[in-house]
C-alpha cells in the first residue's frame, strides 16, 4: 500500500490514555486524518513484562501499517521506554514515542526539585533511569510510582472519591518534599490534569508532553513531504481489542469529535 500525504497517521496505547496525544494532533494538524488503536485488552502495559509490552507493540503496529498509516504515533510511555527501539529497527516509517519532559522539567524547576509521576514499568525501566540521569542536570528527581491509577480512569472512575484519593497519597508526599516542577509521566494522567492540579496547587508547574510530541510529528512528516494539505474527508476512526459502551463515552468525553468505533 503506497504511502500519501493523505495516509492516515497511526495512534496507539494500551488504553485511553494517548487520547491526550491523539486530541492535541488533532486540533494542531487538522488536516490529517487519525486511526486510534485502544488495546484496552491488555491494558494496563505498566503491569506486564518487557516481553509481553514488546509482543503487544508489534502487533498493533503491524495492524496500523495494513491500515497504510504513514506514521506511528506509540502514544504511551511504558510502551516507549520498553519497546520503541525495537519497533522503529523493524518499520520503515516515521515512529515518535512519549517520553517523559525530564529536560525541559530540569530547565523550568527554579528550586531544581522535579517530582515524576509513572506507571510502576517505567519507574525500574532501565531506558527510563537513564533518561532521567541523562537530562536532570542539577535537579533532584523524585520518581513517583502511581498503581491503580490508569485502572480508574480506563473504567470511568476518573471522577470517584478512590482515584481522589490515590492521587493526594501519590502528590502530597511529593509536595512535602517541595518540588516545584510536576511531570505527568503517563499519558493517562493529562486527561485527569484538573483534579491533579487541585491537589498540587497553583505553584507547582506541571508539564506534559502531547504538544512537543506533535510538534516531532509534524516536523518528521514535513521533512518526508506527507503533511496532509486538505481537511480529510473521513470520520477519525477508534480501534479498540475490548470496545464496550462506556469506553466509547469515556473516549467522547475526552476527545470531542467525530469517530468511527471498531
């Protein structure tokens, strides 16, 4: 299948959570069209092996590139940090990861205290420490595991008294130790930011990472002449491994657009 301009770009994660990614594509590059790949199935990849996350990558970046997607977006840090290097040494189109914004984190944080919420994967991935060590220049990074949380915003308890309460017992300590700068490691975690910056306060700079991610994606499809030039005639489409009723309120109420569910 030959690759246009007007190929679709390919966006996936284990769950909902590259929605924050999938949005931020759309409303910057109106042009293109998406295919949103949920493997909600195996979700959450921040509890499975390395092996396991690898498998699973490849197998849905193997179904977006039957689709003819002219790029792969790996909308999820676990599934980054564990398997992009290899993904990208077996496909011939552009892929960009999510990792995460350690680097412009350690420039912004005036006290150089950076907090660092993640799946509990990413937090003893090797790729991860290194990315940390490699970019935190003077600051101290406090690396903060965050279990269950992807798990309340995939079942819609985004909003519950249990996910409030998870979040405060994942901030507050962090807070204690006075960071002033809060990286969302997690492309869940942009989609539940309000609740997050309620907790945190209105002097911790949070950062999050679907702009400067969109920003490589354009860049890439620029340099290979495949930026769409003409709002696509077609529905985004949403392509789930465990579509069901409530995800596809959950996906509309984050995302606010006009989709095709498969």
């Amino acid at each position: 299948m030959s690759i246009t301009p007007n190929s679709p770009i390919g966006i996936f994660d284990s769950g909902i959570g590259g929605i924050s990614i999938a949005r931020c594509i759309d409303k910057l590059l109106p042009n293109e069209q998406l295919i949103y790949f949920a493997d909600s199935q195996y979700a959450p990849y921040g509890d499975k092996s390395i092996e396991q996350i690898i498998e699973r990558v490849n197998c849905v970046a193997d179904y977006l590139i039957q689709q003819g997607v002219k790029a792969i977006v790996v909308a999820c840090n676990t599934a980054t940090v564990n398997a992009i290097v290899q993904l990208r040494a077996r496909v011939d189109i552009p892929v960009i990861g999510v990792e995460p914004a350690i680097k412009p984190a350690a420039s912004q944080s005036k006290n150089k205290r950076i907090g660092i919420l993640v799946t509990s994967a990413t937090a003893t991935n090797e790729r991860f420490l290194s990315l940390v060590e490699q970019y935190k220049g003077r600051s101290s990074v406090l690396i903060q595991p965050c279990p269950g949380l992807v798990q309340q915003i995939e079942q819609g308890k985004h909003d519950s008294e249990h996910c409030n309460e998870l979040l405060d017992s994942f901030i507050t300590p962090l807070i204690k130790k006075e960071i002033d700068t809060l990286v969302l490691g997690c492309t869940h975690y942009p989609l539940i930011s309000q609740q997050i910056k309620q907790i945190s306060g209105d002097k911790i700079n949070i950062i999050e990472t679907a702009e400067p991610v969109t920003k490589e994606l354009k860049r890439r499809l620029s340099e290979l002449q495949l930026l769409s030039s003409k709002r696509p005639n077609k529905s985004h489409q949403i392509v789930s491994t465990e579509l069901t009723l409530l995800q596809q309120e959950i996906i509309s109420h984050f995302w606010p657009s006009t989709f095709n569910f498969t």
